[in-house]
C-alpha cells in the first residue's frame, strides 16, 4: 500500500483507516464564540480570558510563473525539531488551549468516562487458527497496549470448521504470552506495533517497534516459546516486514524523504551491515510494497506510484534467486500479485480497464495471462483473496462492498473464465466489511463487519456450505442496544449534477429531523480511500446527546469507482470541497441540520478538505475539527525534500508546472485564507508526523489569528511526542474523543449542568 497523508479518525478500520479508524475548550456555560473573550471559569466567577498566542511574522518571499507569495510564518518548519523558539510557539498554543479549555475540563472528564465505561477492558480478539496454534490479542483492564497471545489447538489433527472454540480452562492447552506491549511501552510516551510476524514453523516471531510516532522502525525477532532475542535488531526500517523461509526476513527502508526505496534480505544470526539488497527503487515517483502470498510460498515486491505499479516475485524456498520480474513496468499500467497452485492470479488496473480485470497465468509460462474475470464499469474489483479451492473477490458497487466467491478448478487444471460467483449477504442497507486472513488450505473464509450502529462483527463463513458463524462481537457496555438507531443512505446533487452518497446514522428517539439537530459531518476525499460507514463505541456519547453523524462520501475516495477518484485530484481536485459543500447544503435543506448546528472534521487529507472548505463557505458551518491536516499544499508540493511530496505529485499535481502551479494555489487552505469570518475552529498536529509537517498545521492557525475578524475560538493542539495517529494508548486515543466532543459540544452550547450526563 502507497504510503500517504491519511487519517480517518473515528472510523473503525483502517484505516486508518484508516480509519479507521482510522486517531483529537472553553468556558463552561458560555458559548465558545463569545465576542467579549471571557468564560466562566466557575458557577459564579467571570474570569477575562488571557489573548491567545501571536506568532511573530518574518517576511518570507516565494516566487514562481511571476507569481509571488509571502509566507511570514516559513521560520516555524524546523526539520530537526528541536529549534528553541519554534518549539516555544508550540508550547504556548498548547497551554493557550489548555487554559481556554479549562473551563470544560470537567464535561471532557464526564465524556472520557462514559465512552471508557463502555469498553470491555479485558478481553480477547477473535483467535485465529495457524498451524498448531490460536493467535490473538488480549487486553487487560487498566492498560493501554494489548499482549499477543497463542494457545495450542487441543485437536490440531480435526480440519478447521466454522464451529471450532478456542478451548480454555485447566484442561486445555494454556495461554502463552508472546509479547506483552505494555511492557516494551515502559519509558516511551509514545509505543506502536507496526508489525508482528510468525515464523512459518511457529517458532520465532519478528515484530517492528515505533517509539517516536516517526514512522521510523527497529525490527526484533524473539523465540516465541522463551521470548530470548534471536540476533541483533534491524534498525531505521519501515514496518513492512515479512518471512523469508525460517530463518530469513524481507524488509524494507527508506530513503531521507521517507520514501520506502530498497528492499533486503536479512538471513537471522548475521549482521544488518551484510544484509543483501535485493532491489533499489531510484524513481522518486515510486515507492516500494510488500506482502506474502496466501500460499505462503512466495513474497510480492510491488513498485508503484499513484498511476503504475509492477511486481516482481519472491520464492520463499530458494531466497538465495532474488527477485523475479512477474509484470512489467507500463506507465498507465497497475498491478497486484497472488498464488496459488500453479498460478500467479493478477489484479490489472489500466485508463481502458479504469475498475479492474483479473487474470491468471501458468508460473512456467507467466506471459500466457488468461483473463477469468472481466473489466465491469459499474463494478469495482478492490481486492482478492486466495484459498486452495476458492478465490474471493472483494467489489465495490453503487457504493457498496460486496464479497463474491468462485470455486476454482482442481490446481493442475486450466483455469478459465470464472462462473456462478456467490455473494455474502449483509443485513444493513449501508456497512463495513472486511475479509482477513484465513486458512488457505481451507473452505472458511472470515471477515470483519459493521455498520454505524452495529459493533465490529468477526464471523467465519464456510464457502462450501454457505453456513455463517459469528465468531465475535465488540461488546459495548453501558446498555447499548443497536435497535435505539437509524443508519439511511442519501444522495445529494454536486454543483455539476453529480449524484454524492452520504451516510447518516443518528438515535431515532432523540432527533427531530426539523432543522434543529446537531450534526457532524465527516469527510475525506482522496486517494481513492473509501470512507465505509463503520461503527465506532465513543461516537454514542454524541448520538446519545441528539447529534446526527453523516459522512460525506466525496469524489477523490474510491467509494463509487476509480473514476470518482479521478474525478476528485489533479486539476479536478475541487471537486473534493465542492461535493462536501453540497453534502452539508443538501443536510441543511432536508432539515437534518442547520448553520448553526453544522459541525465539522477531517484529518490528514481530510484536513484538507475542511482548511479548503471553510475558506469558500465559513458560513456554513458553526464548528470544525481539522486534525494533522494538509493545508500547506503548494508550499510542500514545490519541496521535493519533504516526505512523500515526489510520489504524490500524480495526485495532486506537480506545481513546478505553471498549471497546476496557478490551481493548487487556488484552493491551498494557507493561501486562501481572507479576511472574513470563520466559525470555531480546533486544529491538531503532531510534533513527529512525517506524512503532515506540524509546520503545515501551526501556519495555518498563525495565519488564521492574523487575519480573521471574528472573535470566534480558534485552539491549537500540537502533541510533542507523537506523529500522524497522535497518542498511542488506546485510552490515551478516547481521551482525544472527548477532547473533541467537548469542544463541539461547547461550541453548540450544548454542555449541561455538570453530572447531569446525556439527555
């Protein structure tokens, strides 16, 4: 997967999203926009509120196509992070927020408690059948970071069957903690897992360790039985990291704009220095992928941009070949790997072929490509999944997943065009839905669920019956009960005449439906991420208190098709902003909402969306939450020095041409920003993050305390020891929830008497 700018806070998956999920105050009783900068800091007592921070200016001048643009806030990038002034400006905005906060504190303290209060704190992930073993995770209460765990399989000799249980108690195999997080996480304010592989034989496990939020990470492998370290660590790696056989690792670097750039062979017991380099990317446009094959019997290495990817292939068993050349290099030209049998099945993406055709060639004869299941215009093929006698096919259609499986001729014989496909039914008119990994040598397929008002669902679906088991649900305490909601899909009309989805989920009990609700609307838009409507258990703590959540599902995803991504980047770019600006339109005129009750967000690229569409409609909306958001587009994209600006210049645009020079400035959030009215505003950024400079973020809200002439709440919260997903605890990640709902919630005027919980 391309590493981008994304962030999808308060979605489930993801992913991410994403995702998602995916990953963010003010005077008590007194609305946030209070022309008189006061708050009431208690029941009683009016207190004036203190100026917030104003950024010194320091002329800055950039010229291009005779165009000149002066940014007086460039001096607060600072690469190293560590520049004493800068890091002093940061400080006084978040103590700027802290005070201004203060006020509410106690309400956020109420919202944290009530979305922990729903949260089974001690619990287990749905195990997952390898070999002998079940693997899962186990969190325990009170701790932030899950323990990977594995138990034997009590009779390992039966076939895998839908019903199977994970057996425990005193007469069972017993639970084996591989890896405990919360003990790593000792010392670090900031610990993430972006990795954590099992050796083919069960018996070593590689795992890659973020302790900064950079992205930057050291791989260790450990006997699973003893926890010993096997070797040295691999250091200054990114987290793709995959088997080689038993006793080898394929991984992947980065070059100094974090690009991931080289792939290498580690063989365990020697020295990283002696690691053989087994492909270097010198295509700035290109980044570098990695997966294993269902089968297990090969690595994928795919080189790819925005528009072309290649792979070559990798047999595990003969390490010492290096890597083969599967597809070739065709500009235009995309492609995906997998095996099975004697096969290679590729997913081909191509401008004729803009949703996907899936093909199959002979591994002794990988130019005879047979095509078993053709392009479709109105459907998508995303992804597929491969097992010894099944291929599933991941689709999108009208917006919607689905999950279509074919039985496979016997391996040996020719594989021809794909009939009779069956598709897995779901029971909400709008859903998430995830196929994870499954025992190849297997019928069952298993895959993840949700709705807006469903929790995370995972079953075990055996393809030879067509007999589904639910193999666990997230249990939501706190008396949650799904039948209290509403999930609808509406369709509003872009300013071209485009047909937008949204997703709307709200409490059917609580919300008028008159133009009196308060709502929040989510978007994205770029890509071609797809925004699914997924589930998430603190989202309750506002649709319990009458708010409408809607996501936005806007051209520049990838939720109606690869032409609603291409219709939505490049010179179509505003089309991203101009379908959310119809979104909201459409939710104030069918009364769902109104200006006044509109609430905001997106992060990441999704920043982007919200710094872009308050410059061309502040009117609209009453509050906005950007998080970590992209809002120096022309800045950065001029800058090949930063990260990921070369690979992205297919998505954006290469500003060096005078095009989309003129383009990106006409819609770049820091470099539209007027003198006019902005509603309340709440922006977030990590000191860390190298997908989105913090600098982006602190310009924008200098530029925005300069110029803007309301006196409306603008907050600034900049996490100095984390990167793009901010804080790693998972309670650490609900207190950021309420940190957001509460200033939502303070901005509507809607925080009640202390104690008094949700309406």
């Amino acid at each position: 997967m391309l590493r981008h700018r994304f962030g999808v806070a308060g979605l489930a998956y993801l992913p991410l999203l994403l995702f998602s999920g995916p990953l963010q105050l003010v005077p008590l009783r007194r609305c946030i926009a209070s022309p008189t900068f006061t708050f009431s800091a208690s029941a009683d007592s009016t207190v004036t509120m203190k100026a917030p921070p104003v950024a010194k200016k320091v002329k800055h001048e950039m010229e291009m196509f005779g165009d000149v643009r002066i940014d007086n806030y460039y001096w607060l990038r600072d690469d190293s992070r560590t520049n004493p002034e800068v890091l002093s400006y940061l400080k006084e905005e978040n103590a700027y927020t802290d005070y201004v906060t203060s006020g509410t504190k106690q309400f956020e303290d109420e919202i944290f408690a009530e979305i922990r209060g729903r949260i089974k704190e001690d619990d287990i992930s749905a195990p997952v059948r390898k070999g002998p073993y079940y693997y899962y995770q186990r969190t325990l209460k009170g701790k932030e970071y899950v323990q990977h765990c594995r138990r034997l399989v009590s009779n390992a000799e039966v076939p895998p069957s839908v019903y199977d249980t994970m057996q425990t108690g005193p007469d069972y195999p017993h639970e084996h903690v591989i890896l405990d997080e919360n003990i790593e996480a000792q010392g670090h304010a900031y610990y993430s897992i972006g990795s954590f592989q099992v050796s083919p034989n069960n018996k070593l496990v590689a795992y890659a360790e973020d302790t900064k939020g950079d992205e930057i990470y050291t791989v260790y492998v450990i006997d699973a039985e003893t926890r010993a370290p096997v070797g040295k660590s691999l250091v200054g790696v990114t987290s793709y990291l995959q088997w080689a056989g038993d006793e080898a690792l394929v991984y992947i670097t980065m070059d100094e704009i974090h690009r991931p750039d080289k792939v290498w062979l580690h063989k365990l017991g020697t020295d990283q220095l002696s690691d053989s380099c087994l492909y270097h990317e010198k295509d700035d446009m290109f980044s570098i992928d990695l997966q294993a094959s269902e089968s297990k019997k090969f690595l994928f290495v795919t080189s790819e941009s925005k528009n072309t990817s290649f792979v070559f292939y990798l047999d595990v068993s003969k390490p010492e070949d290096g890597l083969i050349v599967l597809t070739p290099r065709v500009v235009g030209i995309d492609t995906a790997a997998s095996h099975r049998g004697n096969h290679f099945f590729i997913k081909r993406r191509s401008s004729e072929f803009f949703n996907s055709e899936l093909l199959a060639c002979p591994m002794d004869n990988i130019s005879a490509t047979t095509v078993i299941l053709p392009h479709r215009e109105s459907v998508k093929i995303e992804d597929i999944q491969l097992f010894n006698d099944y291929l599933v096919v991941s689709e999108r259609e009208k917006g919607l997943q689905n999950v279509t499986f074919y039985h496979l001729p016997a391996v040996g014989e020719p594989l021809e065009s794909l009939q009779g496909g069956q598709s897995v039914d779901f029971i909400d008119p709008i859903y998430s839905v995830h196929p994870s990994e499954s025992q190849f040598s297997s019928s069952i397929l298993r895959f993840s669920y949700s709705s807006l008002k469903t929790p995370p669902s995972v079953y075990d679906y055996d393809m030879k019956t067509g007999t589904s088991v639910l193999k666990k649900t997230e249990t939501v305490l706190g008396g949650f009960n799904a039948s209290n909601y509403v999930t609808e899909r509406k369709w509003a009309n872009a300013s071209d005449g485009t047909q937008i989805p949204i997703s709307i989920v709200y409490r059917k009990n609580l919300v008028k439906l008159d133009g009196s609700d308060p709502l929040l609307l989510y978007g994205y838009g770029s890509y071609e991420v797809s925004i699914d409507p997924s589930f998430r258990a603190s989202r309750l703590s506002l649709l319990d208190r009458g708010f409408i959540y809607a996501i936005g599902h806007i051209r520049g995803g990838g939720e109606m098709g690869r032409q609603w991504y291409e219709n939505g980047k490049l010179l179509k770019k505003k089309n991203t902003f101009t379908d959310f600006i119809a979104c909201a339109e459409y939710l104030i005129q069918k009364k769902y909402s109104s200006k006044e009750k509109l609430c905001i967000e997106g992060r990441s690229a999704g920043g982007l969306l919200i710094g872009s569409v308050l410059n061309m409609r502040p009117d609209l909306f009453k509050a906005a939450v950007a998080g970590v958001p992209f809002v120096d587009v022309l800045t950065t994209m001029l800058d090949p020095t930063i990260p990921l600006t070369t690979s992205e210049w297919e998505e954006w645009g290469d500003p060096r041409k005078e095009e989309f020079y003129f383009y990106m400035k006409s819609y770049s959030p820091v470099d539209n920003i007027k003198a006019q009215n902005y509603p309340d505003i709440l922006v977030t950024a990590g000191l860390n993050d190298p997908r989105v400079m913090y600098s982006e973020p602190a310009k924008f809200v200098a530029k925005l305390r300069d110029m803007k002439i309301d006196d409306n709440v603008l907050l600034f919260k900049c996490e100095l020891g984390a990167g793009h997903f901010s804080k790693s605890g998972r309670f650490e990640q609900l207190q950021e929830d309420a940190f957001t709902y509460a200033f939502m919630m303070k901005a509507l005027n809607m925080i009640p008497a202390l104690g008094s919980g949700p309406n």
